[in-house]
C-alpha cells in the first residue's frame, strides 16, 4: 500500500490502495501562509446530464464556503462557446469556446451521452494539443472516451461506466482498464459516473487542502444508499461515508457522541470490543487514516463553526470540543486550518461585512 496517499471511501465503495497517502502530521502553519487558488477549465459537451457538471462544481463551491476562501475557481467551456443544453433541457451558459493554447491548469472534460457526435477530428486535436501542457486531464463519465479516442489514455489505467466497460476494453487495448469508481494515474483521472465524480472532488480537495475540509465538505453530501443499514447510516460529521465494516461504524458514532468529553483510544476500542491495534488497522483500511486523526478532525470542524456561527468565547468553544484549555485549543485549531481561532472570526466577519461572497465564483 503507497504511503503517499490519503484515501477517501465512501459509500462502502473500494478505491485503489494506491491512492492512498497519510495524512501530514500536525504542525503551524508559517506566518505568511496563503494558500493558492487552483483554476480548472471545465469542457462540458452537448447532452452532458446536469448532475454531472454539478458533481464537479457543488464540492469546489462548499469547499470556497466551508474554508471561506476562494480555494477553487473555474472556466465552463463548450465545443462552440455555446450554452450547453443538458438532458435536462436546462441550459449552461459558458465562459466561452474551448480554444487551448498553453494552458497548464487542469482540465476537466465531461460528457454523459452521444459521444460519438462530440468526438469531432477538431476536438479530438484540441484535447491532443492542450494534454501536452495540462498537469492534469480528467475524463468525467463519457468524456473518458473522447480521451481515449484522442489517445490520450493510451498506457494509462482509467475506469469508466461499468456499462460500456467490456465494448471500452475491446475499442482500446491500449489503456489499462479497471473496474474502479475512479483512478488517478499520474497526469490522468478517469471517473465511472456522477456519484463516483463525488467521491473524486473529495478526494483531490483532501489530496490538496487536507483531511479536515474534505470531512466537513463530505458533510454537506448527506444522501441515502440502498442497501446500507440504519447502524451504518452517515452521521452528521462524517456525510456521505459509508461503511461496510460495522465496528468502524460503531467507533465513529461513539466519536461522534463523544466530542466534548473524547473517549481514549482505548476504552474506545474496548466498547468495540477489539484492542486498540486492531481498531487503528481497521480505520486506516477503512478510510485511510488512523483513529485518532478522524476524531480531532471531528472535533475540530466542530469548534471551527461554533467560532463561525456563534459568538462564544474560545475558552468555551475549547470545553465544548474536548480542549484541556483555550491554549491547546488555538494550537491544534492552526495546526488543522493555518490561521487561529480569532483569526478566522476577524476574516469571516469581515467578508460578510464587505458582501464577499464564495458560493458563486466564477473566473471574471
């Protein structure tokens, strides 16, 4: 298993082991941090169903929300720079016509059906050009096809609908498939569909801006499986995750239960009914962390919206989260998000007084 990946499961779903990479030790974070904002350039092509283009964009939005930071921004392109009219027959305005030049953002290409209409000569040219300066082109559902018809897959692994995946794999013996819900290899990413581009934004969000924002962002994406028992359900802190092994389950709920008074690893593990070993083996197959990570970052998400939402004293806010006192509070709080409690309150109180807003950003 690579060590250097963290690995988000959701929705009791397998990912590769090796995406995973370990979650970065905490640490303050230096005085002049500020972290960067990554611009994608999102190729959308007629007939592409709307919660596609949704799954791609709502988690970059939450992640601007939740950090109150403009961590994302994006481009929305058509062949034609035209609308894109969905399957849905609500239409997308654009920011203009798909014409790369030098671009080294990350590309994002989403397709849902008809494929073979959109794979023109012209754009198949387009997607070859613009691959040879991209750090990163991802195939979002169908739009895996137009990357493998611009041989733009050729020796890489990549996953795909499960539908086509017998009539992908005779079309294109050059590339590798895999029956995954998405694949990172090197400069390419590949998704099998909507829910599974989910999972993938959470992922990249967790690669770039750490284990905690992708937790609280995850938490936004509450939604029902079928198929998942009630004890398995997501809590309201850990969102979407699923889990198909009912003791990591069980010590989630517990951590869940138990922010203001946190139990100990160990009595954790004995309420399970397991030893404190085995508990940290089966977090970390389970969702690529240790225990212990999974509950600070609860505890800490936690504490962060009390310090948004409402206007109680760190001390308290400490109490409240499980902190022996406000000092140890402040640093774990800048170790996590890279600025200090107060820090966060001033700039958020702030951008509302101001009317900056995140939800809707758009690259002007």
């Amino acid at each position: 298993m690579s060590q250097d990946a963290l690995h988000h499961r959701i929705c009791s779903v397998h990912y590769r082991k090796s995406w995973k990479f370990d979650a970065m030790p905490e640490q303050t974070a230096p005085p002049d941090f500020a972290p960067t904002s990554t611009l994608l350039d999102i190729l959308v092509v007629p007939d592409t169903n709307l919660i596609l283009v949704a799954s791609v964009i709502e988690p970059l939005r939450l992640a601007n929300r939740v950090s109150g930071l403009e961590l994302y921004r994006w481009r929305l392109l058509s062949p034609n720079g035209q609308a894109i009219q969905t399957k849905s027959n609500i239409p997308i305005p654009v920011h203009g016509a798909f014409q790369p030049g030098s671009e080294e953002n990350p590309l994002f290409v989403l397709s849902s059906h008809d494929w073979k209409r959109q794979a023109t000569s012209e754009l198949k040219r387009l997607l070859a050009k613009t691959a040879r300066h991209r750090g990163v082109v991802a195939g979002i559902e169908s739009g895996v096809w137009l990357l493998a018809e611009s041989a733009l897959l050729d020796n890489f692994s990549a996953t795909l609908h499960w539908e086509d995946y017998d009539e992908f794999c005779s079309a294109y013996p050059q590339v590798r498939p895999v029956r995954e819900r998405f694949v990172i290899d090197g400069k390419r990413i590949t998704t099998g569909g909507s829910l599974p581009t989910l999972d993938l934004m959470l992922e990249l969000i967790r690669r770039r801006h750490g284990y905690s924002l992708a937790l609280e962002v995850s938490r936004q994406f509450i939604y029902e499986q079928g198929g998942v028992s009630s004890d398995a359900a997501a809590m309201p802190s850990t969102g979407s995750i699923r889990l198909a092994d009912p003791r990591v389950s069980h010590a989630m709920r517990l951590m869940e239960e138990h922010i203001e008074q946190p139990l100990a690893l160990t009595k954790l593990a004995r309420r399970i009914g397991i030893s404190e070993r085995r508990l940290q083996s089966l977090f970390t197959t389970a969702i690529g962390v240790p225990p212990h990570l999974h509950y600070l970052a609860l505890r800490l998400n936690a504490a962060r919206r009390k310090v948004i939402e409402t206007r109680a004293a760190f001390a308290d806010i400490a109490a409240a989260t499980g902190f022996n006192s406000a000092s140890a509070f402040s640093r774990s709080y800048r170790g996590h998000f890279h600025e200090s409690p107060s820090e966060t309150r001033r700039r958020l109180t702030s951008a509302a007084r101001t009317g900056e807003v995140f939800d809707i950003l758009a690259v002007r």
